[in-house]
C-alpha cells in the first residue's frame, strides 16, 4: 500500500477513534499518529485472533480497532 494511502488510512482511523472515544478528533497529525499506531496495534491483535484483513475497508477497520484499544488504554494509563 502507498505512503499516501496509509496517510489517509492513519488519518481516518485516528479521527473515528477519537471520535467513539472521546467526542472529538485531535487535529489532522494527532489523528494520524493514533490512527498509524491504532493499525499496528490492530494488525497484531487480529493475528492473535487468527483473523485476517485486506482492502483499503479490512485495513480501515484494523486500524479503527487498534486506535480505540490504544486511546482505551491511554485513558487507564491517565486516571491511575
């Protein structure tokens, strides 16, 4: 996949994340940056779980679901 499409992919996936867990988006490089490290997290939980994605939708997806685990786990980390 192109640098531009993991761009657009990182930039979607963080803003749908922010916006199922916190209300609001974190500006156009915050949104990448949860959305790139959302993908890697959500590429290793789906192969944990022997499941599989492809397309620029399974890749959108994998990346939403990292991106909520991470900011889940970012919001423990804040409270404690």
């Amino acid at each position: 996949m192109g640098f531009i499409a993991w761009l657009i992919i990182g930039g979607l996936a963080g803003w749908i994340a922010g916006n199922i867990m916190r209300g609001g988006g974190f500006g156009i490089l915050g949104n990448i940056g949860v959305g790139i490290v959302g993908a890697i997290i959500g590429g290793f939980l789906f192969s944990l779980l022997g499941l599989s994605s492809g397309g620029f939708i399974g890749s959108l997806v994998t990346a939403i679901v990292g991106a909520v685990v991470l900011l889940w786990v970012i919001s423990k980390v804040k409270k404690a």
